[in-house]
C-alpha cells in the first residue's frame, strides 16, 4: 500500500511539475510582452500583475514543494549532533516531521475552509480586474495537502523500515532509477 501512494503521489507531482513549467513559461512570456507593451508603445497589460502575483506566484511555489522535497531540492540544514545517539537523533527527526505534517494539513484545512467559503461568497480581489479569491485559495491548500502527504508517507516508510532517519534525507527519484 505505501508502495501504491508513493507512486500515486509521484505522479500527481509529475503532472504538477509539468503545469509549473509551463506556467513559469507562460509568466515570462506575459513579462516579456508587458515590458514590450510598456516601454515600446506606452501600452501596458493592465491585468499582469494582479495574474502573475495572485495565481502564477502560488502555483510555483506550493504546487511544486511536494516534488521538490521528492528530490531533495529544498534547503536543508545538516546538523551532525555527535552527542545524541543515533537513534535517538532518528526519533528526533520523526517527531519533529510529524509536527510540521500535522501543521500543514491544520493549515491547509483552514485554507480548504476558506477556499469554499470564498466560492460561496464569490469574494474576488478588489480592482480593475475582478479575479476570483477561492482558485489562489485553492492551489495553496493543494499544495499544502500534497506536501504532508509526501511527509507523511516519509513517516510511513520511516516506521516500517524500523526507524531509519535516511528515509528524510533520501533523494526518492536516486530509488526510482534503480527500479
């Protein structure tokens, strides 16, 4: 079963990497033009901001945490406590992924929440442009939901494994490719 979300969750982030790099795309070629539009013919895209700020900003950041702790591509600090005995330092670093998994899913709860209360209300950002709150509401509690379930099935394979701290520090696509 681990085995069976490991790999359901590997997808999903497959598809988001995807959609994230079109939208990092798509932010630069919207740059491009409005910069273009601004100081070559005095007329800007009036909605670029609000667009890349409100939506394109989110996307990047959260829809892309779950696969970038997959491949280790956050910035970790490495401390080497050599007065704790090893597994002493491993149920450390459990307890302490727990914590922040407990805490992401509690964030992305509350935001869930607020993403359905935005859709009901049909709350949209103040401006020229009346773009809706509940789709950024939306990609941030996705995201969140996302990255505690890569930890929590981190935490999973820690506790079959009999406690072995490397599950938090291994680069997951190193084992794909001996698959």
């Amino acid at each position: 079963m681990l085995h069976a979300l490991e790999t359901g969750l590997r997808r999903i982030d497959w598809v988001l990497a995807r959609i994230t790099a079109v939208a990092v795309i798509a932010v630069m070629v919207i740059i491009v033009c409005d910069v273009i539009g601004r100081y070559a013919f005095s007329q800007p895209i009036a909605w670029v901001y609000d667009l890349v700020s409100i939506y394109f900003i989110n996307m990047i950041l959260y829809l892309m945490a779950s696969e970038t702790l997959r491949t280790r591509g956050h910035i970790a600090l490495d401390l080497h406590t050599r007065l704790l005995p090893p597994r002493a330092w491993s149920l450390l670093q459990a307890v302490a992924w727990l914590a922040v998994t407990l805490t992401l899913l509690l964030a992305c709860w509350r935001i869930a929440l607020g993403t359905w209360e935005s859709f009901e209300a049909r709350e949209v950002h103040p401006g020229l442009y009346e773009w809706p709150v509940w789709l950024e509401k939306g990609i941030v509690a996705l995201g969140l939901a996302l990255l505690a379930c890569r930890i929590a099935v981190r935490l999973a394979r820690f506790c079959s494994l009999g406690g072995d701290a490397e599950v938090f520090s291994a680069d997951e696509s190193d084992r794909e490719g001996a698959r």
